[in-house]
C-alpha cells in the first residue's frame, strides 16, 4: 500500500562481508540511511530468504549491490533478471545500484562483462553525458562530480532503449536510463566515506596504485531525487 511519502522496496541480492556488517550494518541499512530521514517507509527483501517479490507491494524499487556477479550461472540471477523485467512493463519506480544497474542491463538485452582494466575503487570523478544533464536523476548537479565506486564488471553495451546519462575514463556507463521510469548508477550513492574506505582496504591489492578516498558530498542526492522525481511523483498524481 502507498504512503503520502513513498514506500520503497530495498531488494538485495546479496550481502557485504561480514566484517562491513558488523561495523556498519548490511547493504539496505546504507540506504536507508538516506531515505528515513526523508519519509520514506523502506521495506526490505532479501533474495536469500525469498523469491523476488510482487512488483506492486511498493511504490518504487532500489536494487543493491552484491558480492557476487550478473554473468554468475547461477539460477537466483535468471529470478532477479525476470524481475526485473517485470517491474519495468509494470513501468515501477526503479533504481540499480552496481550490482543492480548491471542487472538492470542484462534484463533487459545489454551486456556486461568483467574490466579488462580491473576494478575501479575508491573516490573517483564522473562527467554527465548531455542526456544526463536533462535527467531528472541528476537535477542539480554539475556536469563532473565526485562518486564511491568499488566494481569490477561493467556495461558494455546498453539495452534496447537505453540511454547513457554519465560516464568517466574507466567506466564508458556510469549511469543509465531505459524509458521514464527505470535508471541505473554503477557507481555508490550510498556509500558514506568511511564504507569506501574500509572497501578500499579490503581490495587494496587487487588494484595499482592505491585509490584515493575522499568526500563525495552529492552522491546521496541520487537517492533523494530518484524519490522525489520518480516516486513521489506518481504517488501523487
């Protein structure tokens, strides 16, 4: 059921490691950390413990990151793929985060594979692409802005439909739009400093040189205005 605000479903498909957890809460409490203290009633669900859940149980959907991989074989991935399909005919409110925005493009006929380059870590800097300064996703924003990022598969080709809205030297799609209402950012508007860092000490050798973490201080608006231009304008209308 609606809420005057907006209720959003929180889908993971996977958790962080154990030791994040402990320190600072699993992949959803990220999230809604940013989204309870607007009003948002965030509901989680978790694909460990369930099937995907019914498209319409919310009024628009986040889809987080995961350990794991969109180009894993592994059936719960075909679950979440057909999902997502689901909830785009359905045209349901819906942002990926990493894991999700490349979920996001394999639903929906692009592809993804592993960097050649290799990870991309730590604070980095992204350049919204002419359709992404029109995006409601990035209103108020300027045209370059600092990101967290902590990935190691990427979008090689978009969808059917889908459209570039920012991009940087490592990752030609950072973020993405298929139609009015479905988005996707590789990179982590959740992420808070201290999260990036501790991801960054995790990965440190898997990467040369070692990446800089710094403030990023408009991720979160990601959130907000996917809720305030996607959401809540539909509750409302």
């Amino acid at each position: 059921m609606s809420v005057a605000n907006g209720s959003i479903g929180i889908l993971k498909p996977g958790s962080t490691y154990a030791g994040m957890i402990e320190r600072f809460g699993d992949y959803d409490v990220w999230f809604r950390r940013v989204l309870e203290p607007i009003g948002v009633d965030c509901r989680v669900f978790a694909l460990s413990d369930a099937p995907p859940p019914n498209p319409d149980a919310v009024d628009g959907w986040v889809v987080t990151g995961a350990r794991s991989s969109v180009v894993d074989d592994d059936p719960r991935v075909e679950d979440l793929l057909a999902w997502i399909r689901t909830v785009v005919e359905h045209q349901k409110p819906l942002l990926g985060v990493c894991y999700g925005h490349q979920a996001i493009v394999a639903a929906l006929g692009g592809r993804v594979e592993v960097h050649p380059g290799g990870w991309e870590l730590g604070t980095v800097e992204v350049e919204l692409t002419d359709e992404g300064r029109e995006d409601p996703l990035f209103a108020g924003y300027p045209d370059r802005f600092q990101v967290q990022a902590t990935h190691e598969d990427y979008v090689v080709e978009l969808p059917p439909g889908g459209v570039s809205l920012a991009s940087n030297g490592h990752t030609m799609v950072q973020a993405l739009a298929v139609g009015e209402s479905c988005r996707g950012v590789q990179f982590h508007p959740e992420v808070t400093t201290d999260i990036s860092r501790d991801f960054v000490a995790r990965r440190v050798h898997l990467v040369n040189p070692t990446p800089v973490v710094t403030d990023a201080p408009l991720s979160t608006r990601v959130l907000t205005n996917f809720v305030d231009h996607f959401v809540r304008t539909r509750v409302r209308s």
